[in-house]
C-alpha cells in the first residue's frame, strides 16, 4: 500500500503502529544482521526472521522464521518414500530459507537420507541507496519499494483495498517519476540487501534460485522428490489461472512418484492453523493423495480443470 509508515526497531511503539498499519521494519538492520558477527549465528537469524515478518514486496509478505511449518514437515514425511540416497527438495517462496533450513534437518533425521534444497524465490535482494538521513530501496527489477527519510518512510505497493482506487495511481505515478528521474543516480549505491537467513548462508546443502515461479526452466524437468509451496500460491495473491499455470510447472519439474505440498497458513486464536494438500506425480499427471485441515484452497482450481495438468 502506498502509505507513509514509521521505521522503528523493536519496542512498545512498534505493536500499536502495527496495529494502525503504518509500521515497517528497518530494512538497514537487516543489513547489519546478515553482515555481523558480533551476535551469535542463532540470534542474528531468528532477528532477521522476526524483521522479515513485517516485510510486505509486490503484496506478498516475507513471513518466515524457524519452526514456523514443522507440523507440515511432521505430516509429510510419512508420505515420503526415499528410494535412492540422495533426496532432492525444492521450495518455492521461501523467503529467507529458514522453513528450508528446518525441514532439510528434519528429513535428515526421519528419513535417513542425503537431502539436498533448492530455494526458488524472486525477491531474494533489494538494491540499496543512501545520502545522509536518505534511504532509497528498490526491488528485485528496480521498482521503488521504499523511501526513508530518517524514522519516516513512504512505501511503494498498490493496495488491493477500497482505498486502492485512490492510491494505486498516485502510486504508480510517482513510481514512474521516480525511476523516469532515476532517484538512485544522485545517492550512494549501499550494495544488496540478499533477504537471506545467515543460517543459510552456512548451509552447503541448500542452493538459491532467484526466479520467478511462473517462469518456465526446462533444466529443472523432473529433478525433484519433494516440491513444496508454503503460502505462496494463496487466492489473494495470483489469479485462479496464474495458480494452475504454477501447479503445471511444478509438476513437470517433479520426478516420477514425486511429491507436491501446496500450504496456506492462517492466523487463528489459538494459534497458526496450517490447510494443506499434497499431490503425487504419476507419469505426466498429479493425482491428489491426501489432505491436511481441510485440504488447500488451491485443490478446487486443480481438480476443476482435471487431474492431468501437463
Ligand atoms: C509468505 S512467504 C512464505 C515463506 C515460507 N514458504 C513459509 O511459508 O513460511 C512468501 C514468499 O514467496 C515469495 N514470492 C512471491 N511471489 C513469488 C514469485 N512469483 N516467484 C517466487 N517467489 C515468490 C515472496 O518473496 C516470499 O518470500
């Protein structure tokens, strides 16, 4: 939502801004984060994931942080069949890898296996710029995401609201302006922010791939054992069509007897309540195998246009 938002490290302020929604977290500390070491590896991770909770790019929260999807992990090993040594994981949307961190170590441990990841996601870096009390960030493809001027910030998404009808083109007006005027040429180039946990960064079994999931790469035909897509391909994010064009590609990029989790995580009162479904792939088809809580909402847009999304 393009909005003026206040940019404070953790403290009392912080929840009733968050509850006004004109809270967002200080992306400069994430930068400190994954390049200090003052801090021991466990407490700058679980920051870093905590800061990435509030992150909202392109509509899609970054909402991540380890533990955050072990029932899933827990309901989806006794699915899981390995018959060579070596199990190959890819996870879409995984934000700063630390659900992937979790769940590499948890098969390893049940499934006595070599497991490797790979973590496809798109907005892996933001570019950062600075002049004084001046922070300028842009996503991925050089779109403004957020201007900060010291604790005071204006953020750079559409809103899906009411009020997007008002804001939306003040926001790409001004997004226009910004990059026709190329803001970032009269600032210093602070590098990329990689949106990456530094448990990642120490861990040799997982790999980034930083694309889009609607972009098609033959060079990952039938390469995976386990896909999964954790609160990524939600109805309020994509359109009915852009999902089953996804559950297409990743079910090409499945091996024979491979298995797809698609999950949405909500917010209930008594705590997060995780409605999942998984797939197996049977030759060029998915069939659907068994579900969790109800099941995803994405089934009904792959069971309505049939078993055989190839
Ligand atoms: C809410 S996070 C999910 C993190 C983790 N899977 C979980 O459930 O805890 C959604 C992630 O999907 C990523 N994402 C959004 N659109 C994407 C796209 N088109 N291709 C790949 N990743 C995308 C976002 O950047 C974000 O990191």
């Amino acid at each position: 939502m393009f909005k003026l938002v206040c940019i404070l490290p953790n403290g009392p302020l912080k929840n009733v801004l968050k509850r006004l929604r004109l809270y967002y977290p200080p992306l400069h500390r994430l930068m400190a984060l994954s390049k200090g070491n003052t801090e021991s590896l466990v407490a700058r991770s679980k920051e870093f994931s905590e800061l990435l909770n509030d992150v909202l790019i392109n509509g899609v929260w970054k909402r991540t942080g380890l533990g955050r999807l072990t029932i899933l992990d827990e309901w989806v090993v006794s699915f899981l069949t390995t018959s060579s040594g070596s199990f190959k994981i890819l996870d879409v949307g995984g934000s700063d890898g630390s659900t992937t961190f979790d769940t590499l170590r948890y098969f390893q441990e049940n499934l006595n296996v070599e497991a490797k990841a790979a973590i496809l996601e798109l907005h892996l870096r933001l570019h950062c710029f600075r002049r004084g009390c001046l922070r300028y960030y842009l996503t991925h493809d050089q779109s403004p995401l957020l201007l900060q001027i010291g604790p005071l910030g204006v953020l750079f998404e559409e809103t899906k609201g009411k009020e997007g009808v008002v804001f939306n083109p003040i926001v790409r007006i001004i997004k226009k302006y910004l990059q026709c005027f190329s803001l970032e040429k009269y600032l210093k180039n602070d590098g990329d922010l990689i949106l990456q946990s530094p448990l990642v960064e120490n861990s040799p079994n997982i790999i980034w791939i930083e694309q889009n999931l609607f972009h098609f790469d033959p060079a990952m035909a039938e390469t995976f054992d386990f896909i999964r897509c954790c609160n990524v391909l939600n109805c309020g994010y994509f359109s009915d069509a852009q999902i089953y064009d996804a559950v297409r590609l990743l079910t090409f990029y499945l091996k024979h007897k491979g298995l797809l989790l698609v999950s949405r995580t909500i917010d209930t009162s008594t705590g997060p309540l995780h409605t999942a479904s998984l797939w197996m792939k049977n030759g060029e088809v998915i069939q659907h195998i068994s579900d969790l809580n109800g099941g995803s909402e994405v089934k009904k847009i792959v069971t309505a246009n049939g078993p055989t999304p190839q």
